[in-house]
C-alpha cells in the first residue's frame, strides 16, 4: 500500500516541543508522511515571556501554487495553530485546491486554554475559526475552546461539581455545533475528579450516535504541545484506517507515559512533555 500523506498547516517553533514539531515526529511514527505548511516560524512557542515571530501568510499561497502545480494529492488536511484571520483565508484556499471526496479536514481550533485566551486570539479570529470548524470532518477543541466556538461562559461548565452533569453539559455543547456541520468532535483535556476521589483527565468523543468518554489519572501539570500531539496523532490514526476511539486510547496511553515522565524530571512547562522516547508507542496499529 502507498504511504498516506497529510497536509499539516501549523507554526514552527524552535522551542516548546509543539505545532509542527510535534506534528511531523508523531506523523511520521505512525506510518504516514507529514507535508508541512508553515502559518508562522517562531524562535519558541507563544507561552515564552518572549519569543520571535515570522508571519508566513503571505508564503502559504506559494505551497499552496507549487503544490498544485506538482499535482499532489492528500489523504488528510490538519490545521493547527494561525497567527491570524488572514491566514484562516489562505486556508479556506488550500482546501477549496486539495479537498476531494477521499480528503478528511481535521481542525484543532487553537485560540485558548484553561479558560485564557491566547496572545493573539482576536474577535476577528474567532469568526473566521467557527467557519473553518464547521467546513471540518473532525475537531479537537479544548474546553475553552469549545465554549468560544459555542459563545459559552468557560466559567459556568468549569464550576459545575458533578461530573456525570458536567460531562453531559460539554456533550450537549459539542452537539450543538455537530449540527453547524463536523462529524466528530473530541473535546481534549476534561478535568475532573471521578466516585472515588482520583483527579482524572479525559478526552470526551461525540457524534450523532452518541458520546464515549477516555479517561485516564490526572498525572499533573499543563504542557505545552499535548493538544497538537494529540490532534496529530488523531490525524495520522484515521489516515492509516485506525478506528477513532481506538487512536483517543492509544493516544491517551501514548500521553500519559510523557506527561509521567516530564512530571518526574520537574520540565517546565513551556518547554513541552518528553515524548520523543516513547513514539515507538504508537508505530502499531491500536487494538
């Protein structure tokens, strides 16, 4: 069988072990080839207290020219990370070029986390990113992120105790926006505390058919960079053929050993999770 190939449009950072980093490394070991299009080159990724950073907004259009001229042709397109509105623009053009029937669109709406919105999030973003969303196959909204797609107070989801209400209150979110549009939305790193008094983080997966959530013991700390693994692993997953609550486990186990593992070494958490040692974790099909 030919090796698959996605598209992945996202920044470059020099540090912090995220984006396009971390996207090809994990691509790349799944057995599908990452053809990156850089939104943006940064010296380090925008959690820094300072960091450098190239727009590549107007160079999207010649990937997106040069590629098409070469005839390529996706099994995938993965948005992460945009700089601007613009840049979502150039995008709608890079699928209206590539996107066919056998094409998935998976869109990680980076804007925010644990209730902040990031440095360059903008209200100009937001909207540009709610109808690149809901043109997408499959999403991979946070909890923030999930609520400034649905014009809900972070606050009022996060606060609520219950787990088994909070759960049912994110679901019925993410099937408000399954209805603009996606097929699948995963709603990535869900805390809170299970019957028995263990912190957990879970990865909830809704559909039309219903919801599964995956979780697993909360190891500590808040990484940089394990959004866009888990969204490129996600990727390279369906690519391959991998059914998605598999790849969500798999992926979880994947996490959890580099989460453990950048915890015990007391890593800051800018500097993103030490997962390089165990990407052979996901080389094998999920069973």
């Amino acid at each position: 069988m030919r090796t698959k190939k996605i598209a992945v449009i996202n920044d470059l950072s020099g540090f912090g072990k995220c984006s396009l980093t971390a996207a090809i490394s994990a691509i790349a070991a799944m057995g599908v080839q990452p053809c990156p299009l850089p939104t943006a080159i940064l010296t380090a990724q925008t959690g820094y207290p300072s960091y450098y950073l190239d727009d590549y907004t107007d160079k999207m259009e010649h990937y997106r020219v040069e590629w098409q001229k070469m005839g390529q042709k996706f099994d995938g397109i993965y948005t992460g990370f945009v700089a601007s509105e613009a840049q979502i623009q150039q995008i709608f053009r890079f699928i209206e070029t590539f996107d066919t029937p056998d094409t998935f669109l998976l869109v990680d709406p980076v804007m925010g986390d644990n209730g902040r919105k990031y440095s360059l999030f903008t209200p100009a973003l937001l909207q540009q990113m709610k109808k690149l969303a809901t043109r997408a196959d499959i999403i991979t909204p946070n909890l923030t992120e999930l609520c400034l797609l649905t014009d809900t107070d972070f606050q009022e989801i996060s606060s609520i105790n219950n787990v088994k209400e909070m759960i049912t209150r994110i679901q019925e979110l993410a099937e408000r926006f399954l209805a603009r549009g996606p097929k699948h939305i995963i709603v990535t790193g869900i805390h809170f505390t299970d019957e028995t008094g263990t912190k957990q983080m879970g990865n909830l997966y809704v559909t039309d058919s219903g919801s599964e959530l995956c979780a697993f013991p909360y190891i500590g700390g808040s990484y940089s960079g394990t959004g866009d693994l888990f969204a490129s692993c996600l990727a390279a997953g369906i690519a391959r053929g991998d059914a998605i609550p598999d790849i969500i486990r798999m992926t979880g186990d994947f996490l959890e050993l580099a989460l453990k593992d950048s915890v015990e070494e007391g890593v800051p958490s800018n500097d993103g999770v030490n997962y390089e040692k165990y990407l052979s974790h996901l080389m094998n099909t999920p069973k």
